[in-house]
C-alpha cells in the first residue's frame, strides 16, 4: 500500500490543536490513521501543559507576550489561508537555568513528542519574544508523524518526519532541509519582532526606547537592523569595565545569508520578485506543499538540484551548503 496522508487534525470545533497535520503509515488504513492522529495530537497535547521541573511561574507580562505572539503568528498562518492554530501558555515552560541542545546555548526549543515549547527567561524582554516567536512558529508549521517498522511486531513513531521546511527519509536515519527550515524560522520572528518595535508596542516600551538610543549612538543604520535589542551596561554588571553596551543580534546570520542568496538565485533565472520566491518557501514550510517549489528548481537549475539543497543544507558545516548555492 501507499502512505496514508492524512490532512490537518482538528477537534470536535473544528479548531486545530496540534502540530500534527498528518500520520504516514503503509499499514494503517485511511480512517483509523485520522484517529490515530487526533489520539495522538490530543494526548501530547495535553502532555505539554505539565509542568516541568525547574521551570519558573510565569509573570502576568509573560503570559500577555505568549498570547501577543499567539495573535501575530496566527496573522501570518491566515496569510497563507490556514485558519488560526492558538497556542495555550500552559504548553510554554520558562527556565531561569541555561537551555542546552548538542552541548550549545539555545534561547528556546520546540518539542514535538509532547507539543511543548522551552524558552529561557531573558532579562529583556524584547528577548524573550524574539526566542518565544521562534520556538512558536516552530510549532505553527507544518508536522508529519511517521511509522518506522523495524519488523511486523515493532514500530517507533518519529514525530519529525516533516517539521516545518524540515523532512527525514522513509527510514528515519536521513535529514533534509534543516539549515534551510532554521533560516526561514528566523527570517519570519525577525519579522514580528520588527513589527513590535515598529509600532512601539506598549509593554516593550523601555526596552524599544533603550535599543533605539543605543544603536543611534554606537551602530550606523544598517547595522542596527539585524539587532534584537540593545543596552547599556548597568554599573554593577562587570563587563561595564570592558564594554560600554550589549547587543543582541538575530540567529542564523550564516544560514540567512546563504538562504536570501538561494532565493536570488532563483529570483534571477525565473525573473520573478524577491518576496514571491520567499513566500514560496515559507508556504512549503507552514502548508507542507514543497512540490511547486522543487518543481521550479529542478526546472531552472538541473534534475536532482532540490534534493541535493536538502542534503548540504543539512550538514554541520555551512561551507558546503554555501558553495553550492554560490554555483548555482
């Protein structure tokens, strides 16, 4: 039998409330892979709202920029014609301790097996919302989860399957796309968080008028665009003796970089604009549908051209995935 795709899973209201939109198994019938999903997505669901150890309650603030980010990530799902997916803050946990992931420093992460959202509870808030809007578009994108039979009596189930831009083989062993996915993430919470200095949203006032000042006296104006926020070192922080303000600049710079240079790549052999081809890949990333845009690369750039970008934008190292792009 061919997998079974199932679409988008939804509750009794029809409203969507997992990360799941889908359940591929070749064994399991078209009906009982829709209730394997909505089991499934209702269970891990639920699973996210425990709180963990170490986690910290959250400030009425906190809870009012959960839901501020809830509002603005639903904006961009209705963009691409997918109804509002709302986020409970009871399936986000902050921690006062450092987050880590293969031994390195993260602001947040997204936990597909249990639908739940770790972020670190930073000092600014313009911060904070920066890595939340990550970890939220994370999970308001696309999801697949997979069978992986290992004989007829054993199986795992292997929740990043698809996630988002990201996808792994049939097998579970390989990974596409996820340089690619993680860019794309940026490029959109860079977005938001752009928008809420813009319009100078209340509750991050202070720290829009701090960042302001310090990147009109210390950065030109292009350099200040890649910010998240600036300040001034107080006088019992001990850097303040070596530097005179802190700034921190938005994630993935090497992988935006090499993405926007894919996009104008593309850009120029199918004359189209810059944003179009963009949203072509975020509209694979939040929908799932990748196929208009492989087709569109094959087309212009050789047979096989997708699915080798999928396999150096997965590598540890960006170089390869870079030179690639740069010979296209």
């Amino acid at each position: 039998m061919y997998p079974i795709g199932i679409p988008n899973c939804y509750n009794k209201t029809m409203e969507k409330f997992s990360s799941l939109d889908r359940f591929i198994d070749k064994k399991t019938t078209k009906e009982d892979a829709k209730i394997l999903l909505a089991d499934i997505s209702t269970d891990l669901t639920l699973k996210g709202k425990e709180p963990l150890d170490y986690e910290i309650e959250k400030s009425s603030e906190q809870i009012e920029i959960c839901n501020i980010l809830n509002d603005y990530t639903n904006k961009i799902l209705n963009k691409y014609g997918i109804d509002n997916f709302d986020i409970s803050p009871d399936n986000i946990h902050i921690f006062d301790s450092r987050l880590q992931s293969e031994g390195m420093d993260i602001g947040g992460q997204f936990i597909a097996e249990d639908q739940s959202i770790l972020v670190r509870n930073s000092g600014n808030k313009l911060s904070f919302a920066h890595y939340l809007s990550h970890e939220i578009i994370h999970l308001k994108s696309h999801g697949t989860v997979q069978v992986i039979r290992e004989n007829s009596e054993s199986f795992d189930l292997d929740f990043g399957y698809r996630s988002g831009f990201k996808m792994k083989s049939r097998d579970g062993k390989r990974e596409f796309f996820h340089k690619i996915d993680e860019a794309l993430t940026e490029e959109l919470s860079k977005e938001i968080t752009q928008d809420i200095k813009k319009n100078n949203n209340p509750i991050f006032q202070n720290q829009i008028k701090e960042t302001d000042e310090v990147c009109e006296g210390f950065f030109v104006a292009s350099g200040s665009e890649d910010i998240v926020y600036a300040e001034r070192f107080k006088d019992d922080d001990p850097r303040k003796g070596e530097y005179l303000v802190f700034a921190e600049e938005y994630a993935y710079v090497e992988e935006r970089r090499i993405l926007k240079l894919l996009i104008a790549k593309i850009c120029q052999k199918t004359e189209r604009n810059y944003r179009e081809i963009f949203e072509l890949f975020v509209k694979g990333k939040l929908k799932g549908n990748i196929f208009e845009l492989a087709k569109l690369i094959d087309a212009n750039f050789g047979e096989g051209t997708f699915r080798k970008l999928g396999e150096v934008s997965n590598l540890d190292d960006n170089k390869e995935f870079d030179n690639f792009v740069q010979e296209l």
